[in-house]
C-alpha cells in the first residue's frame, strides 16, 4: 500500500494529519530541522507524538536534516540516542554524520530530499551506507524515478504536494547572503520569493519564484511506477491546510486502489486543492521541464484563505447537538459543508446557532469562541465545517 | 607562495599558459555538459593528462550513464565533483577524486567519513576562517580550501534567464546582474540550470597560510589578469571575504 505522508509543525496539526488519513507524518525537533520557524517538538512531545502514532499502528519520522556545522554536533548522538529510546519509525538526515551515527545506533534513515538525489549511482552510494529509503530531489522526473527504481530496487518518497524551492535543494545559500540566516541549517527566508531589481539594464524586476506543486493527476502513475510514499510539504501550514490536503489525497489514493477514481473527481480535488492553497500549483518536473507557466513574474497579493469556518469538538447524539470552536466568521443562513475523517462530506445549511449559554446567536464573529449547533446526522470529532463552494 | 598546490579551473588553454609561469600546475577543466555556471567549458579530448575534470552538475541518470562513458576514455589525473553519484563511476579508477560537495563539509566528522572514499574534500566556504582552520588542522594536508573566484549563492535546475526573458518578452541576456538591499548576483544559465553567484568576488586567499593539501580558485567569469592581480596582491577592485568572519545565524525556537 503507498503510504501518504503528512507533515505536522506540532501536536494539533500530527493529530488532525492522521485523523485526516495520513499513513505517516515527518516532524521536526526544537534541534538540527530544517524548519526552524515551525513551532517543533520537545523530546516529551516526540514522545507523546510517537505514543499517538503508533496507537494508530501509523509511523512518525523525524527531521535532523540540516547541515551540520562543527558546533551542531556536540549532543548530536545524545539527540539521536533518545529518539532511538522513543521508538520514532525513521530519521529524515542529509548530513553524512547523521545517516552515520544512526546506522551506528540501528535508526533507520531517510534520505531526505536536501541530498539532491536524481541518479540510481548516487543512491547506490548511500545503500553501501545503510539507507533504504530516499526522498529523491524534487527535480526527478518520470523517467528519473523509473530507472531508479529499476536500478535499485529501493523505497522512493517522492513530494506531491506544497510549495517548491526554485533552488535544488541544499545548494541555495541565498538567505545566508540577504539575511545572514543559515539556510542549510533552518534559517530559510524564501529569498526566492523576493523581487530582484537588474542592475545593469532598465528592464523589468528579476523574479524567479516556483508555482507549487501538485500531483493529483499523476498519483496513480506514481504508483504504478513504484512510488512507495507520497509526501506532502508544510510544516509551518494551518490544521485546515493540512486536513484538507490530506483528505484529498486520502480519498484520490483509496479511489484509486478501488479502482472507482474518476475524471470528475480529479476535477474536484484539483479545485478543492487550489481553494486551499494561496498560490497557484502545478506538476513542475515530473513530465516535462518546468517553463514560465511553472512560475511566477509579477508581484502577487497572497490572499488567506477564509473558508475555514470551525472545528467540531463535540457531538452530542442524544440532543442532536454539534460543539463547534469558530474560526472564521458565519451566520445564520449560510450554506457550509463538513469534512471530515471517516464521512462523507456533508452539506449543511445554518439554520440557528447558541452561544455556550444557549441564546440564540445570528452571526458568530469572535474565534475560538463556542457555538452550538444543531445536527441530525453523522458526525465525528475533528470534522471541520467550511464555506461550501463546489458542488460533489 | 604555494601556486604549486593551487588548482584552478581554466577558462582557456591559453589561461593556463598564463598561470603556469606563476608556478601553477594543477588546472581543472569544466567539462561540456557536466557543468553549470561555467560560460567556458572543454571536450574531455581537450583535457590534459595532467588535468582534473570539473563536473559540477547535479546529474540525472543520463548524466551518469554519459559520464560512466567519457570516464572510460578519457586520460586525466583527477576529478573534481560535485554528485556522490560520480563516486559510484570513479571508485575503482586510478585517479585523484576530489569531493566538492557544494554548501555540504562544514564540519570535521562528515568530513572525515568522505575521507574514507576520496582522497580530498573541498571544505565549504560557507563557514568562518576560525572553522575552516580547526577543521583544517585535524586533517593536515589532506583537505582542499576553496580559496578564491566566484561562490555559488544558488543552484536551480530551472532555466531562470530564459523563463524571465520569455515572460518580459526582452531579448535574452545572459548572464546578468541583479541586485537586492545592496547584495548583488551574476545570474548565469546553460542547459542543465542556473547559477546565482554572489557578487563581488569571494577573495580568502589568506587560507593559503593554512596547511592544506590544495587551494581551490574558480575562474568563471574572471579575467585571467584579475586572478594574477589577486595572487599577486595588486589587485585593485573590490572583492569580498564571504564568510569568514561572519558567523551565519543557526536558528532555532526558542534560543
């Protein structure tokens, strides 16, 4: 089976990740990941992660992947020691020192994709090294990922959704020179999103950011190809993001197992998938090489996504009676659907909302704040309720 | 001096003629298409045999199936590169391999593991001076310091130039310059990617007073004058000390 493989900046969004149908999730630690900006796991919530995970009988890896400066390494081993005591599945490396030192401490490894791998000889080099498994670069193509898997007969995580580095990954050091952060070591700043002015010409400012990235209509190729695990980018995104991306995929690969996947759902994840996201996605290089359509030129207002109306957190069955925590203005009259895991989405229409002391409200307007709606059907925990905007 | 363990790419046959009366005599070739950000590039016919292949590229399968090719007919003392994939094709080979991991090797253990399989290391540039030289000290003579030319800020696979000028509908220069808060790139594409390299030149010829087994010079985009200038300390424009003295931030939560 493919595993689909979710990333979780923390607590909330690793639960709702496997809720939401995640096989796996990649976290990061409060050391050595490359998403310093994310709020990260202490060892106790790595644990406590790890615990959750694996009640769910799902798989949890972490990321030590930045590069390692001399200073970085001295708890290192320590580091990896404890993940190895909290039973965590995997370690996401790139450093040599850190795929070493597990090999030496029985932690499995994932190559992560800050290794650039695009040939079978260079993962030839890290299979003598112990690692089983690689994150190829996001630059592969079909063909790249066929001969690989030809050659040597390994499991491939491959990105299928998120954002994009317009760098290959690992060879970008132009937040170190803009910003003095360490790109390589967590400091990303994205200076591939910023507008560069030409200096030596009157021309136009030089922009060289990626589109995202978006496999919907290639997952089953993917599979057929011999893909092992489909991996989604963010870390730093919100829990709705992350449920709504991961329930797509979920129900994109369970239709295709079932072989029920059709042209019109495709359709519909694409435009669901592009709601949530707040810049444009595309395939990049999967099938042919990534041109102008696959990036952008012009300056972009990045408009947050204000679909996201609330999170159930209870149902009452008896009273017929749903706890929702608002997250995003609605009133009486609105027209909302829910997702959420094991349902089908439903269609819903606000008839009355109560305050926690039972009025009746016509507009709720303050997030977090608790509302209660009524609800004659299935619901469960975790759902969340959404502007409805396509019809399925 | 030590010109004798310099290593530079070369631009020209005729650079090397120019850089041999100054005791140079190792010389690397940017090999056609296994290169990125090289405007000059060689023929592995044209490489001598006392000359080291360049190979920078990030190479796919084809890339690594063509090389496996050349590396079976070309007579050279080494090759410097930057894919562990190329260490798969040259391990059996009688010839001085020399890992230039871009933006990887800033510190002394992964180092050492690379060691195991090449006779040298290109340690980043990436780090500061006082780094570069505790690392430097624990392998005497066995690491190559990069030392002097151009640094790569940015490696794409993309065709950045060309997308740009096709979007603008500008005819296509390349490469160009682009500048942002006063920090500076020369942005130059080939067929396999981009490179962005930060501007003005990186000048750490200082690293040359450490005990290292070569020192590393890219010539790309300099005139062979500009680097015996540099060498002979009468150069007169501006240069850069990357990051010597300059501990880049390691962020993290919380600290």
């Amino acid at each position: 089976m493919p595993e689909l493989l979710a990333p979780a900046g923390d607590l909330e969004r690793l639960k709702i990740a496997y809720l939401y149908g995640a096989d796996a999730c990649y976290i990061g630690g409060k050391d050595y990941s490359l998403r310093a900006n994310a709020k990260n796991f202490s060892l106790e919530e790595i644990l406590e992660a790890t615990n959750f995970a694996h009640s769910l009988k799902k798989k949890i890896y972490v990321t030590v992947n930045i590069v390692f400066h001399d200073q970085n390494l001295i708890s290192l081993e320590d580091y990896l020691n404890k993940l190895k005591d909290i039973n965590v599945d995997a370690v996401i490396a790139s450093d040599i020192i850190v795929v070493s030192l597990c090999h030496k401490l029985g932690l499995e490894v994932i190559l992560s994709t800050q290794s650039s791998i695009l040939n079978y000889s260079a993962i030839k080099f890290w299979q003598s090294l112990g690692v089983k498994r690689f994150v190829l670069g996001r630059e592969a193509t079909r063909e790249d990922i066929i001969r690989i898997k030809k050659e040597c007969h390994v499991e491939l995580e491959c990105f299928i959704h998120g954002a994009m580095c317009t760098s290959i990954s690992g060879k970008c050091i132009l937040s170190n020179y803009m910003t003095g952060r360490d790109s390589n070591r967590g400091g990303c700043a994205q200076i591939c999103r910023w507008p560069f002015k030409r200096c030596d010409k009157n021309a136009p400012d030089f922009t060289f950011m990626s589109k995202d990235l978006n496999m919907v209509e290639y997952i089953e190729d993917m599979i057929n190809i011999g893909v092992s695990s489909f991996k989604v980018e963010g870390r730093m995104r919100s829990v709705y993001y992350i449920a709504t991306v991961i329930l797509c995929y979920r129900r994109i690969i369970d239709k295709i197992i079932s072989h029920t996947l059709t042209d019109e759902d495709k359709q519909y994840y694409h435009k669901v998938l592009d709601r949530v996201a707040n810049r444009d996605t595309m395939p990049q290089f999967y099938q042919k090489f990534p041109g102008v359509n696959e990036s952008y030129f012009n300056d972009r207002i990045e408009v947050s996504n204000q679909d996201f109306l609330g999170i159930v957190i209870d149902y009452d069955e008896k009273n017929k009676l749903i706890t929702l925590e608002q997250r995003n203005y609605f009133k009486v009259g609105d027209v909302v659907e829910f997702i959420g895991p094991n349902m089908d989405n439903v269609t819903y229409t606000i008839k009355t909302i109560f305050d926690e002391d039972k009025n009746t409200l016509d507009v709720a307007r303050h997030p977090q704040m608790i509302v209660y709606l009524p609800f004659d059907g299935k619901i469960v925990k975790y759902a969340m309720m959404r502007a409805k905007i396509f019809d399925k | 001096m030590k010109n004798n363990q310099i290593i530079i790419t070369i631009n020209s046959i005729e650079d090397r003629e120019k850089y041999q009366k100054l005791g140079i005599t190792k010389f690397a070739y940017p090999l056609a298409d296994f290169c990125v950000g090289m405007p000059n590039v060689f023929s592995y016919a044209e490489v001598s045999e006392d000359g080291y292949l360049f190979v920078n590229r990030i190479l796919d399968n084809e890339g690594i199936d063509k090389l496996k090719d050349i590396l079976d007919k070309v007579k050279c003392k080494g090759i410097i590169f930057d894919d562990l994939g190329v260490l798969e094709l040259v391990k059996d080979k009688k010839m001085e391999k020399i890992l230039f991991l871009s933006h990887f090797n800033t510190n002394k253990e992964s180092i050492r593991i690379y060691l195991e399989y090449v006779d040298s290391v290109i340690v980043s540039s990436d780090i500061t001076y006082e780094e570069i030289k505790l690392i430097n000290e624990e392998f005497k003579g066995k690491l190559t310091l990069f030392t002097l030319g151009y640094v790569s800020g940015m490696y794409s696979r993309r065709l950045l130039v060309d997308n740009y000028s096709k979007f603008h509908h500008l005819k296509k220069e390349n490469p160009i310059e682009i500048i942002e808060n006063d920090v500076k790139f020369l942005v130059y594409e080939n067929d396999y990617g981009t490179i962005f390299y930060h501007k003005p030149i990186f000048n750490g010829l200082e690293l040359m007073n450490l005990d290292a087994q070569y020192y590393f010079i890219n010539s790309a985009f300099l005139a062979s004058d500009d680097i015996i200038n540099l060498l002979n300390n009468t150069y007169q424009k501006e240069f850069d000390r990357g990051f010597l003295d300059k501990e880049t931030i390691y962020k993290l939560k919380g600290e």
